[in-house]
C-alpha cells in the first residue's frame, strides 16, 4: 500500500533530519554488522602481518631472539588466520531483523544437516544399498 502525500512528505523530513545528525550516523554505523565484520577482517590481517613480521625478523636476527620470537610470530600468525575467517564465516550469517520495531540481529545456520546436504545423501545411498542387498 503506497503512503499518501502528506505521510510521504513527513517520512523525507524524519529521513533528512536523521541524515544530518552525525551521531545517529555513527550509532548505526557501528552495530552495522557489514561494517563490524570489516573491522574483525582488518584487524585479522594487522594481526596475521605483525606476526609474519616477527617470525621473518626473527629469522634475520637470529641468536637467542629466535628461540622466543619465531614461536611468538607462528601463534600471531595463526591466530590472525583464525580471527579473519572466524568473522567473515560470522559476517555471511548475521541478519538485521525487525520486530515490533526493534531490530535484532540473528546469526544464522543451525549446526544439524541441510536437507540436501552431504550426510543426508551418504544415508540414503546407504538405505538404498541395505534394501537392495549390496552391502558387500
């Protein structure tokens, strides 16, 4: 049902008004969860960078600094890694939601198997093997 005249004329003034007010700005922007996956991503690479730094630097140095810092490097290394693929895999799942007029924000994907998915067809291959006396 499209907005009559005056409702729409009423909503582009809220829209203007809300437009022009930079903290309301910055409050969505940040609970925006485009925007807070970002952010996980940049600092899981900053991370995954400083620890490549100290293991390379390490290596050049080398003498007793080797013995603490590659170790160290390896984990920043690692942990970076882990970090940006934890937030961009929370980043595809996370939904905005309206519901009686507060937003709520859902992560998605239940952990049982799809429908379609791999273990469902491996059961019923088997179920078809079982049935047709094809076990072995």
């Amino acid at each position: 049902m499209p907005l009559s005249d005056h409702e729409q004329r009423l909503f582009e003034q809220i829209e203007q008004s809300l437009s022009e007010d930079p903290q309301f700005a910055n409050a969505v922007r940040a609970h925006d969860p485009a925007h807070v996956t970002r952010r996980r991503l940049i600092l899981a690479g900053v991370v995954t960078v400083i620890g490549i730094a100290a293991v390379i630097g390490t290596v050049i140095a080398g003498g007793s600094v080797a013995k603490w810092g590659a170790p160290i490097g390896a984990v920043l290394m690692f942990g970076g890694l882990i970090l940006g693929l934890w937030a961009q895999r929370r980043g595809t799942n996370v939904k905005l939601k309206a519901v009686d007029g507060k937003a709520t924000r859902t992560t998605g994907g239940s952990k049982g198997s799809k429908p379609g998915g791999f273990t469902s067809r491996m059961e019923e291959r088997w179920r078809r093997r079982r049935d047709n006396g094809d076990i072995f």
